[in-house]
C-alpha cells in the first residue's frame, strides 16, 4: 500500500495535506499526533471509506485490509463469537483469539454484557480473525490497562504475523509494544 500525496477536507478544514507514505510488506509504523489533526480520517481514506480530494492511495493486489477503529463497531444482538465469526468460518482461529484476547469465558455473551476493555479486545479479536494486511489500529489498546496492553500487544503480533501494521495512537509506548519502525508525527 502507498499513499501519494493525499490531501483531504471535511468542508473548507483541510485535516491532511499533501501526505505520503509507503506501506510495504511488513512493515509497522505509527502515526501520532494531536486530536484532529487527521489520523482517523487518514485509516478511512485507506479503506476507501473516503475519497481524497487530491493523491491517491495505491493498493496492493490481493490487499486484505481490517482496522479496528476507536468505537468497537461490534454487532450488538450477536455474541463474542458470533461477531468474530463474521469475518470467518475458521472456528479454530475463532476459538485461537478468544483465547489470545482472554475472552473464552465470555464467548457467548453479547457486547452490552462485557466491559470496555472486553468489548475492545473483542473488536481486535475479529479484526484479526479476517487474516488482515494490513492492519489499521486506530487508538486499539483505549480502555485497557498497562499490563493488558501489554499481552494484547503480544498477541497482535502473534497473530498478525508479516502483516504491515498501521498504529494510530497518541501514546509511543504503544508504538513500542508493537514494534513500529516509523513513528510520523501529523
């Protein structure tokens, strides 16, 4: 994936101007900055949720993009599993990050029944069951503590083994734990 200089307005508010970056296979870079300043809006440029207002953005063949973003998005009337479940037929792996997002106990339980950092483990959980590449994590360790944020990190990388990661994030300590090689600042 390639960003070539993209710029980007909401309305007469420039958010991202002339931006570029190079995304090659495997790599993880992080991309900090203060609130508004684009970085939510930059992941749904790359997803094509949103169309640059000049640039482009050059996706790979065969590129299968995820992202968690900072709501959870999960589907409230389906459980934990059923949720990941929607992004594969794979019940091992399903089974593998329930277990890696330490929510097997909580399985069978739908969204409105777990806490934050639960409901956001399992937003990274069926993120990762779609096998991504790359990776898109806007803000993906909020609501979890230090310790947490650590094993989740270790299980992200586990499982989003040679993907490219993007980590949108105003903490480097986050970038730290998975292994940016590039922090850009916006």
């Amino acid at each position: 994936m390639e960003i070539k200089r993209v710029s980007f307005s909401y309305g007469d508010e420039k958010v991202i101007s002339d931006f570029s970056l190079s995304l090659p296979k495997g790599k993880r870079v992080a991309i900090m900055g203060e609130s508004g300043r684009g970085k939510t809006t930059l992941v749904r440029l790359m997803l094509g949720l949103l169309k640059p207002d000049s640039g482009e953005i050059i996706r790979d063949p065969g590129e299968r993009p995820a992202a968690v973003f900072q709501e959870d998005r999960l589907l409230p009337w389906y459980s934990v599993r059923k949720n990941i479940g929607l992004v594969t037929d794979d019940g091992a792996l399903a089974g593998s990050l329930l277990d890696a997002m330490e929510l097997a106990p909580f399985a069978d339980k739908l969204p409105k029944e777990l806490s934050g950092g639960q409901q956001r483990r399992a937003a990274i959980a069926r993120a990762l069951a779609f096998r991504p590449d790359p990776l898109l994590l806007d803000e993906p360790f909020k609501g979890l503590d230090a310790d947490m944020r650590v094993r989740i990190a270790e299980k992200i990388l586990d499982h989003a083994d040679g993907s490219r990661i993007l980590l949108i994030t105003h903490d480097e300590k986050e970038a730290e734990l998975l292994g940016c090689e590039e922090v850009i600042r916006l």
